[in-house]
C-alpha cells in the first residue's frame, strides 16, 4: 500500500501557507490585571484610588492600636472563664497594723500618718505580702494571672483574708539563748490570730460554707498555730505539713508554696568550669526533730576536699556569703530543718546550684508542674549519713550530666521568683484555682448530709513517705 503524505495547504498564489501561532487562551488573573490598568486609564479613577488605599490602612491602624474592643475581646474571655476572687478589707491591726508592730519592735517610730506607706519587712515567707500586693494592683497589670479579682463579694468563687500571718509570729524579736526577758511583749501574735477568727465567723461569707471557699497564707511552719483548727477547712497555703495534722492539711486540699529566696539570683549561664566547689551548705548546724540530720552531715563532711559546710545564722553577711557560695558551687546541701523543707532549697535553685535533698518527707511546690527529680538529687537520709556515700555520689556526677541539671533549672527558675511577672505569683494562683471543683463538692456535699462526719472524710491523704 502506497503511504501516504499530507500535502501542504497552497495558498492563491500557489505557495504553501504558513502555519498560525495558536494565541494562549485568556486566564482569570490576565483578565484581571487587564480590566484593572484599564479602569485605571481613566482620570478619575486614578485620582480616587489611592485614597481608598489610605482608607484601608488607616482602618487597620485604628483597629490595631486605637480600637478597644478588639484588644478587650481577649482579655473579657479570659476574664470570664478566670476564677474570681474577692479580696476581704481587713482591720489594720490584721494587715498594715503588723507592719507597724514590727517596726516598732526595732525601734521604729510610733507616729506615723499613714501605715500603708510602710514597707514589709523582708523574710523567708513573705509569699503573704506578694498575693496581698497582686490583689491589690489594678487589674491591667495582673498579667497572666489565671484569677481576677472582684468587688462585689456575691460573684466571688473564691475569698482571700489577708492576714500576715508569718510576719506575725516574728514581730517580737528573739530573744538570745539564756537572755532575760526584761518586759512583757507589748504585741501578741496569739491574740491576733483569735481575733481573726472571731472577725471571719461574723462574716456573711465565711459563714455560708464554713470558710470552705477561703484562702488563708500560713507559710511559716507555725504560722496560725493557735487557730488551725478554727480555719482548717479552708484552703491554706503551707510550706509543709511539718507542723499540721493530716485532719488539718492535705496535698488534695491546701496548695505548697515556696519559701521566698534571700540571696540573689544567679545572672550567668551554665558552667562546670566556673563552680569549683563540689558541694555546699550554710546554715544552722544544730535543729530540731528531723532536722538533727544536720549535726551528723556537718560531722561527716566538713573535712571533706572541695566540701563546704558553714554554720550561719540569718543576717546580711551571710546572706552574702551564701550568695557567693552558691553561686560557685557545683551542689548545695538541702538537709531537713525543724520541718522537712528549708528555704536554701530555693535559694540553691535560683543560684543554678543542684540541690542535694536529704529530706524523706518533703512536699515540694507545683510538682504537678516541674519534675524535681530533672533538677535536684534525692538522697535517703541512712545513706547520706553513711560516712564517704554522699561525696562518693557527688563525685560521680560527670560534667555533661551537671550542665543538664542546671540547664533545667534555668528553665523553671521562674517558678521561684516572686518578683517575676509570671512567675511565683501566678503559679500560686493557679493552683489555688484548681482546687476550686474540690471545694464545690465538698460545699454541695456538705449541704446534703444528714449527719456531719466527725473525721475528715475523703480529703485527709496527706501522705508523704512510702510505707
């Protein structure tokens, strides 16, 4: 079969044609740009269009930095959904009026107009005086508290009496060991407390639940001793359980908070090379219950190379002299105090040095939060006093090891800062907010039962050791 082949198509003059460029078929965005410089030929067009353009912007602009709905409407839902609490106006002689006393007790002046310009007093518990002062701030500079705070006590979840409980108890100077006391005390932290009580139980509030609903600061050990029983059933913030029974203090129930730090927070960054001590400790050698571990610890270890061990009261100078020690110190001794924790645990945190905790019942802060076992060694008080066991696994820690502690605890260092815009404070409060569903229950529970349980039903847990 003869093949075939298409002849070319011949024009009229005889020659073949030229084949056609095929033109591309028109898009939608050549269409648009097409029809826009075409609209834009026009003279009045061209005059309107950059004045819509600066309508636009200056629509944005007043919508991002002039608009107050628009930044309100995250905030109103935070608002909403934060846990309300109101903050109860105490007499002076529970707040301001402590202040006073311990200034007069030091020789401060007793004339004094107004005694809220007094200023508070720095100690180890001051965790009272930093809720009392977040409460009392205007509420556009609480940022990120997960509460908010209320005027009119009837849409409250929750209600904070701010009494200075832990200043309290120190507003009478101690006196020194054989000294005689030349006068009675003129102020009386005993009869603060039951008057306390006698104000809350006339209170509207305090009396629909039982005081269930409120928050009570009793972060010294022997903070509110003489009244416990009387507030139990509130929430309270502790330091330990060291001082309470478990009738009157649980995890489930009332919120750990830490002690506040006296030495000065570690500026630099992690190093092996720069801390040449391998472990440290300064403090009181000599305590009481759990803490006589203390006396056997400095015996075992205070001719130990690299190894420092002081004994060191609260004051100024030693205060600086434990900031210097810390902050050069590989590893800082926590050993039991008349109650299982201390405030050189957190002292020790926030100079980046790896505590050493000798401790078997300690309750720590926000552990739901922060996995003490990534930032700290735990060592069993028979172990420890095992003469070379302690040095011996110290000694062992290599450097990459000790770097990632401290990388760790420059990571949660912020929960330790009172001072901190998000720091301790609302860390503080969001753990009192979730105790809230435990306290409508118990509330709701309360109501419904026919006959009142003389024990502390199911909120009585506060275990802390493994049997």
């Amino acid at each position: 079969m003869p093949s075939l082949h298409l002849k070319p198509t011949m024009d009229e003059g005889g020659g073949a044609k030229k084949a056609k460029a095929r033109k591309p078929k028109p898009t939608f965005l050549t269409n648009s740009h097409a029809l826009f410089h075409a609209i834009i030929r026009k003279p009045f067009l061209k005059q309107i269009l950059p004045i819509f353009f600066l309508i636009i912007a200056l629509y944005a602009l007043y919508n991002a930095f002039l608009n107050p709905t628009l930044h309100t409407t995250t905030t109103t839902t935070a608002t909403t959904n934060a846990v309300k609490v109101y903050l109860y106006d105490l007499p002076t002689r529970f707040t301001y009026g402590v202040i006073h006393h311990h200034s007069l007790a030091r020789g401060g002046s007793r004339n004094v107009g107004d005694v809220s310009s007094l200023k508070y007093p720095g100690h180890q518990h001051m965790s009272e005086w930093y809720l009392f002062s977040d409460l009392a701030r205007p509420e556009s500079e609480r940022v990120g508290s997960p509460i908010v705070r209320v005027s009119d006590p009837e849409e409250a979840d929750l209600f904070f009496v701010p009494f200075f409980s832990s200043l309290s108890l120190i507003v009478n100077p101690v006196r020194a060991p054989g000294s005689v006391q030349e006068k009675a005390p003129f102020y009386s932290d005993e009869k603060n407390q039951e008057a306390l009580v006698e104000w809350l139980k006339g209170q509207k509030y305090w009396k629909r639940n039982n005081g269930r609903d409120h928050v009570i600061v009793a972060s010294d050990p022997n903070a509110m001793y003489r009244v416990i029983d009387h507030v139990k059933n509130s929430v309270l913030l502790v330091s330990d359980f060291g001082r309470v029974r478990p009738d009157q203090g649980s995890l489930v129930k009332d919120v750990v908070v830490p002690y506040s730090h006296r030495i000065r927070t570690y500026q630099g960054d992690v190093t092996v090379d720069k801390r040449g001590t391998l472990l440290f400790f300064m403090g009181n050698r000599y305590r009481k219950e759990g803490g006589k571990v203390r006396d056997t610890l400095f015996q075992i270890l205070e001719n130990e190379k690299d190894v420092v061990v002081k004994h060191g009261a609260q004051s100024r100078e030693s205060r600086r002299a434990a900031s210097q020690g810390m902050h050069t110190s590989k590893f800082c001794l926590h050993p039991a105090g008349d109650t299982p924790s201390a405030c050189r645990l957190f002292d020790a945190i926030v100079s980046l040095c790896i505590p050493v905790i000798v401790s078997d019942s300690i309750e720590l802060p926000f552990e739901d939060m922060i996995d003490y076992r990534k930032i700290s060694v735990f060592v069993e008080t028979a172990s420890a006093i095992r003469p070379g066991y302690l040095v011996s696994k110290l000694r062992a820690v290599t450097p990459d090891r000790i770097l990632e502690y401290q990388e760790e605890l420059k990571e949660v260092k912020r929960y330790f800062e009172y001072d901190e815009p998000d720091g301790t404070v609302n860390e503080i409060w969001r753990q009192v907010s979730k105790k809230l569903p435990l306290i409508k229950l118990m509330i709701n529970r309360e109501r419904r039962l026919v006959r009142k349980e003389p024990d502390c039903s199911c909120i009585c847990v506060n275990q802390t050791t493994l049997r």
